[in-house]
C-alpha cells in the first residue's frame, strides 16, 4: 500500500509536539516509562533527552524533526504493519521515517522486550 502526496504532506507538517504527549500516554498506558520512550527515540534519531525537549519547546515539525535526526544504520530493521502501511512498501522517505518512529512505539506499547526492538 502506497501512501499519497497529500498523505506525506501532512506527514511531513504535522507537529512532533502534538504527537509526543500520546506516545507517552500509549507507552505508559501499558506500563512502559516515558524513559524506554526516549531511548527508542534516540535509537532511532539521535537525539539525547536534552535535544529531544528542545525540538518539543520548538513545536518542530515531522519534516525539520527527521531532517536534523541521524537515523540509525539498522532502521532498515524495522518492518510490519502499522497503520495499515507495510513499512518496507513506504516510498516517501519522510513518511518511511515517521512510521519507523510509530512502530517501535506500538512495539514497545505491545511489552516487546527492548533489545528485540533496538534492532542489531
């Protein structure tokens, strides 16, 4: 399944600050800590705590987030569904990011042991 331009469009200006309070609330809900949060996020970005409330603070959006990120070597790893997207089908590289982002949530949100989903 392909995503549409309109679809990675609005991918691409959605705020990192609006979503970040539901993924907390999705990981804690299932008794995971908004720290395994941030470490999933800085496996995957880059991005030390102090970095990460700095973008927050900055209301930035998914496009200036995943542009100053350096995504890690073994992102690749990462495939399945989430929301009704196979991951290694997304062709937009931004939206491809974002939804890398959104499955190691749900895996994490899911009990998934940690080293599983920091892949290699």
């Amino acid at each position: 399944m392909n995503t549409t331009s309109t679809h990675d469009e609005r991918m691409a200006k959605m705020s990192f600050a609006t979503v970040y309070p539901l993924y907390i609330t999705k990981v804690e809900k299932k008794g995971r800590t908004k720290e395994e949060l941030h470490q999933v996020i800085e496996w995957l970005t880059g991005f030390n705590n102090k970095k990460l409330q700095e973008l927050i603070k900055d209301k930035v959006s998914f496009e200036s987030f995943f542009k100053q990120a350096i995504i890690n070597p073994n992102a690749h790893l990462i495939t399945g569904m989430i929301c009704g997207y196979r991951i290694e089908e997304i062709e937009n590289p931004l939206t491809k990011q974002v939804r890398y982002l959104d499955k190691l949530v749900d895996e994490l949100a899911k009990g998934r042991k940690m080293e599983k989903i920091l892949r290699g």
